[in-house]
C-alpha cells in the first residue's frame, strides 16, 4: 500500500510520543542526565520537534554536525503533544486552505506552534516520496514543552552513532533493526486537516 503524502509516524505509546531533537553537549547532556532541559536552554526561542528519527539524523547529520553532536529522544505526553497541533498553523502559505494571505499571517502571528513537512529519509539520508513532520514551539508552546509535556530525555547519540556505522558499512538489515519503530499516529482528522498543504 502507498505511503500518504501527508501522515505523522512516530514512537508511541497510549500515553506518550518520541520526538527528537540535537543540541550542543552543555545543553544536550544536562538534559539527558536530570531529565529537564537546562537554563541555558531558552523557552523563549522556536523550538523544533521531529518525530521521525531518520529526518533529525539528515538534519544533524547523525550527530556530526556543529552544535547538533548530542541527540536527544524526548517523550512527551500525547496530550502535550495534540495540545500543540491543535494550536498550530501551517509554516507556509496554501491556496485553498487559507482564506487569504493576510488571513494566514495573522494566524501564524499569533500560533504557538508552526507546522513543516519534510521529504522523509531513508537510510541514507536520500529524501523519500512521502513527507514527515516538523511541529515548531514558541511561546507558551515552549513553555509548556518544556515544563509540562517532557516526561523522558535520552541521549540516542550512541544509538545514532552505531546505526550509521551499519549504514556506512552496507549492513542495511542491522541497520533497519536498530531504527525506533515509527508507526502511523492515530490523529484526528479534525488536527491534521487545517495542518496538511
């Protein structure tokens, strides 16, 4: 059967929702030891959360890249999580979902969250058909991001690490076992539909 162009997959459980994210080490290491993002960590920035493991290793470049060497997997409250797409807006403009231009502006102006899709990627890192979500926090979103929906922080930088080493010598099969079992999220379709291009 053929992926939808638009869906959300993630980790989860009835409860809870992986996401991911990368930091520097001051930040991402703190986190993952107490638990709790750190001061350093600002809540009055946009933050990004990607449910898809395989979009944040393009986007950090499997913990390679600068100031994106700690990976993190955050798990949140599904409630949290469904709270933020419901307060979302669509990060670009589309005819026919939104009235007009200026209509679409004054609701991203004030929308704690932001939606992106993404090509989704595969092993290695090639973009795919099919297109993964990106959910942007500011705001009171970040807030309660941080404070309330944030139940678990782990450092997957290991797992990122030995995943691609498979990945770089072709063993794709001991690659795909060790990848976070990513399954359609059961959202409504009253979320998503304002939310899809």
């Amino acid at each position: 059967m053929e992926e939808p162009k638009h869906r959300i997959r993630a980790l989860h459980t009835a409860t809870t929702v992986t996401v991911y994210q990368a930091y520097p080490p001051a930040i991402g290491l703190p986190a993952a030891r107490t638990g709790r993002f750190p001061a350093a960590w600002q809540r009055t920035r946009m933050t990004w959360i990607k449910p898809s493991f395989l979009w944040m290793m393009y986007r950090c470049g499997w913990g390679g890249k600068e100031d994106q060497e700690t990976v993190l997997a955050v798990e949140i409250t599904r409630e949290g999580f469904e709270w933020a797409l419901r307060h979302a807006c669509l990060s670009h403009y589309e005819r026919g979902l939104h009235t007009d231009l200026a209509a679409w502006k004054r609701d991203l102006k004030r929308a704690p969250a932001r939606v992106q899709w993404d090509p989704e990627r595969d092993l290695f890192l090639r973009p795919l058909p099919h297109r993964s979500l990106q959910l942007g926090l500011t705001g009171e979103a970040a807030r309660r991001y941080a404070d309330e929906w944030t139940l678990t922080i782990t450092d997957v930088t290991p797992l990122a690490q030995e995943i691609h080493a498979h990945v770089r010598d072709g063993d794709l099969t001991a690659a795909e076992r060790l990848l976070p079992a990513e399954v359609p999220y059961p959202a409504a379709e009253e979320l998503l539909a304002p939310l899809r291009p």
